[in-house]
C-alpha cells in the first residue's frame, strides 16, 4: 500500500514542478513524431536595469544632501583634498565632483535643510 502511495505522491510533486516552471510563460512544439508539447519558456538571464537605475539616483541624491548641508564651497574644498591622495581617493574624488543634476538638486534641497 505504501508503494502505491509513494508513486503517486512522486507524481504529484512531477506535475506540480511541471506547472512552476510553465506557470512564468510557455511555448508549444510540436515533435518530430507529431505530438504537440508544451514547454516552459526560456528565461534569459537579463541585466538588472532597474537596480542600476535606483543605484544612480541614490548616489546622484547623496552627492546633493551632501552638497546642499556642507554648502558648496566646503564641498568643493574637500572634493579637491581627494583628488590629492591614493589612487582610491582619485577615483572618489572624480565620482564626487559636482555634476549639473546633483548640483540642481542640491539647489532645490537647501531651503529644506536650513
């Protein structure tokens, strides 16, 4: 008896694993004997462009908060202390510099911050 069950217990755990993978989208073929079958859709490992997206900004509102509370002389000061350093400090110091969007934003966060 618990032969039988455990077949079909194996089975049902088969087609729910089938109906997963088909579940995100699915194409028919038809085979070279003439059966038609369905099969899952290829998932193609995509570059996340959202995450990138989110990172940019983060990093572009970071560099304004930071511009908009230290005023932009002083961050201009320290900004070319970087570009004294270690190779590292170079590269921070390129990535701080101020950019046209983060210095708008800066502009538009000051009253804010006051």
């Amino acid at each position: 008896m618990s032969d039988a069950f455990n077949e079909f217990d194996d089975r049902l755990r088969r087609i729910d694993k089938s109906r997963a993978r088909l579940k995100n989208g699915y194409v028919t073929v038809v085979d070279r004997d003439g059966l038609i079958v369905v099969r899952p859709k290829r998932r193609r490992a995509s570059f996340p462009w959202r995450g990138l997206v989110f990172l940019i900004c983060g990093f572009l509102g970071f560099k304004a908060l930071l511009m908009a509370s230290m005023g932009f002389g002083n961050y201009q000061d320290r900004v070319a202390k970087l570009h004294e350093g270690g190779l590292v400090e170079v590269a921070g110091g390129y990535l701080m510099q101020p950019d046209p969007v983060s210095e708008y934003l800066a502009i538009q966060m000051r009253p804010y911050l006051k």
